[in-house]
C-alpha cells in the first residue's frame, strides 16, 4: 500500500497533510474495476493536458491490469514535491519529470532503476541523446516521452535586404549579425537569463566545441560564451537578453527587433500566429571551424518512483512511448519521439520547418549530472559576468569550473 496524492477542492474532506499545495490522501492500491491505480504527476500546461488525458483515457480502456490517474502538480513545485515527498514517503507512483533532473533524482534514490525491464523490451529503440538523459551510471531511470530541441531561427527577408548568408560558423555569425545591426535591430538573440531556460541556449555553442557542465574551463566553453560577449560588445547583441526569457526572444524576432535567434521548435506556431506575414526559416546552429552540429534536448521523461507497482507504471510507459502510440502521440504534442525507429519524413513532411527539427534531434546533447541544478547555477552565473561585462570569459568560466570540480568531489 502506497499514500497518494491527489489535488483538488474534492478532495478537502479527506485531507490528511498538505504538501506544496497537493493533498494527501490514502488511496486503494486498486480502483472499483480491480486494476491497479497509479499516479502521475505533470506539470502540463492548459493547452497539453487534454490531449494528454485523451491518451491517458484510451491506455486506460485498453488495460485490464492498471489505471492512471493524472495530478497536476506544477513544474516550479515538481523538484521540492519529490525531495519531500521522498522523505515523508509521500509520492506519485510516476513523474513527467524534466529530463535535466532525471540523473539528479536517480542519484538521490526517489526513482526506480528500469534497466532490466528496459532491456527486456523488445521495442526499446531510442535516440542515444535522449536515452542519456534518463541513465545514470550505465542505469536506466526513465524512458523518454516526448523531446523538443533548439535551431537557429533567422528573418529571411532580413538576410536577403543586407545580402548574407545564412551563417553556419560563429566568425560567419559575428560577421552576419553585424552586417544585420541597424536602425535600432539587433542582428542576433538568445536568451541570457540567470536561469535554466539561459543554460539550455548557452549549451549547444559549448557542446559543438566539444565541451560540456564538466568541461566550463576548456578553451571552447570559453570561447562559447566569450562569443556571445563579444557580439554583446560590438552591439550586434542586446545586452536585454540578460533579462529575457525564451518567450521574450520569440516577440523580439516576431516584431523584426533581431533578425536571428536561439529558439525551439514549439516557438514554430507561435510565430506562425504571432505575425503571419513574416518570412523566415530555421537552420543549425553555427559551430566553430572543426566543430559538431549540437543542439539542446529539451522534453520530459516518464519516471518511476521507489515503491511504486513498477510492473503497472511500465504497462503505460511501454504503450505511450511504444513504436505505435508514440509518434502519432509527440506529433499532436508539437513534439518529437524519442525513438530511433520513428520515420520523420512520414511523420513531418508536410512541414519542412518541423521536419528539419526532428531530423535535428540526432544531434542533440542531454543535461546530465547527479546535482544538475547547482552545476547549472554556476554556469548561468558565469555568462551573465560575461554578457554584462563584469568579467572575462576565461576569467568567469574559471570559477564556474572550479565550482563543479567541487560538486564533484563530494559526490
């Protein structure tokens, strides 16, 4: 018997304890049909979770054995609800968990190791980057659910007026975006803020030259982040990107202020409907001479708690993240599957912009690390001292490396 958490004003009669804002209840490992009932806790949003619940509602009608039940339980409050929950052995019997946390949480002991199921199962074909997000030393701890990656998004209309390219390297990128600064518009954007949404757009500039949150002090982490310094300072950056989250980048390019940017691929119809009149395209992310396409993973994966029916929590996760439910499932998400035996032009050829992002999915870097989340806060501290001026990039790399290093050691 497990303790379950519900939320919701239903629910007030019975509450037992509060935890962030969830109630706790005592739950029958069965339901009134004598299946298993498991939890899921989800951060969707408004748009998401009715198709979500749609699929939810199909497994459910088609399972003899288990039946789940979703529990809104919002992504800010996710983090501090599993460490809690963990202790006071409170906890849903699943997690639509950010994949940069899935190691974190696998160290940590709240997640089960799926490994042997994992590898017993003979549709288990899934892209090494998102598979990597949810291993933990050479162990499976989730599976992934629905992906999304980063691209270079650029105004074509822009490009063509100032009669460039579209560049591929970052000294064709410094060279574009100053060729594209004027009368007020930027040439280039991404988001710089102090957070994760920061990190995640930093990280495929040092991913393609060859680093990654173990590696900040390397010449190409420095080089990475002294690239958007330098754009910074010669103007062809607005030094506002310290302040502006993904969405506030998308408005800047909708509105012709930047004539590139960093963005992802569910920005796509939301420029579609911001400005439709606006012509533009996407590409990769430039890289340095000599360096690899990389692009951010972005997404969620399907976690298992400690102590859950293991067996019934993986009946859904095989169904949902299986060859046949999966890419009909991440297309209606504006997503992407994970697997490695998803056709995408079967799947996405009547968008090229999309299709070009799910191809674009092979060369994708997961964010993995037992303590994501303070490797991450020493990497968002060192380009914000960069793009704001306050130190150099070799200078500010230093620390964050040092910081790390330290992380390390006590692990």
């Amino acid at each position: 018997m497990r303790k379950k958490l519900f939320a919701g004003f239903m629910c007030a009669a019975m509450i037992m304890g509060t935890l962030a804002g969830t109630t706790t209840v005592m739950a029958a490992d069965k339901d009134g049909n004598g299946k298993i009932e498991v939890t899921l806790w989800h951060g969707l949003t408004d748009e998401e979770v009715d198709l979500v619940k749609s699929y939810v509602d199909e497994f459910n009608a088609q399972s003899e054995k288990a039946e789940v039940t979703m529990v809104y339980t919002p992504r800010d409050e996710m983090i501090k609800q599993l460490t809690i929950g963990n202790i006071a052995g409170d906890m849903a019997d699943m997690v639509l968990l950010d994949n940069p946390f899935n190691a974190e949480f696998a160290a940590s002991g709240v997640l089960e190791d799926l490994t042997d199921l994992y590898d017993n199962w003979d549709e288990n074909q899934f892209l090494e980057g998102p598979l990597s997000s949810a291993t933990y030393e050479d162990h499976i701890y989730g599976i992934p659910y629905a992906c999304n990656d980063l691209a270079l998004f650029y105004n074509e209309d822009m490009l063509k007026e100032a009669g460039v390219e579209v560049p591929t390297t970052w000294d064709e990128l410094k060279d574009v975006a100053a060729a594209l600064t004027k009368d007020g518009k930027y040439g280039f954007a991404l988001c710089g803020a102090k957070d994760e949404e920061g990190a995640f757009q930093i990280l495929p500039f040092i991913n393609a030259a060859g680093g990654d949150i173990n590696s900040l002090g390397d010449t190409g982490s420095i080089e990475a982040v002294q690239l958007i310094g330098d754009m910074i300072e010669a103007g062809s950056v607005s030094k506002e990107i310290m302040n502006w989250s993904q969405a506030d980048v998308e408005k800047q390019f909708v509105a012709e202020n930047c004539a590139m940017m960093i963005n992802g691929v569910w920005q796509v119809d939301i420029i579609r409907k911001d400005n439709p009149d606006l012509n533009w395209n996407v590409s990769y992310i430039p890289i340095p001479e000599n360096g690899e396409n990389a692009t951010e993973l972005g997404g969620e994966n399907l976690c298992v708690t400690k102590g859950a029916d293991t067996e019934a929590c993986w009946e859904f996760i095989t169904w949902l993240c299986g060859k046949e439910i999966s890419p009909k499932f991440c297309k209606e998400m504006s997503r992407f599957s994970a697997r490695s035996d998803v056709d995408n032009e079967k799947w996405f050829s009547d968008d090229e912009i999309t299709l070009f992002f799910a191809n674009y999915m092979k060369d994708t870097h997961a964010r993995v690390h037992p303590r994501w989340s303070e490797c991450s806060s020493a990497l968002q501290t060192a380009f914000q001292k960069v793009y704001s001026g306050e130190a150099s990039a070799a200078d500010a790399m230093a620390e964050a490396a040092k910081e790390v290093e330290k992380i390390n050691e006590e692990e």
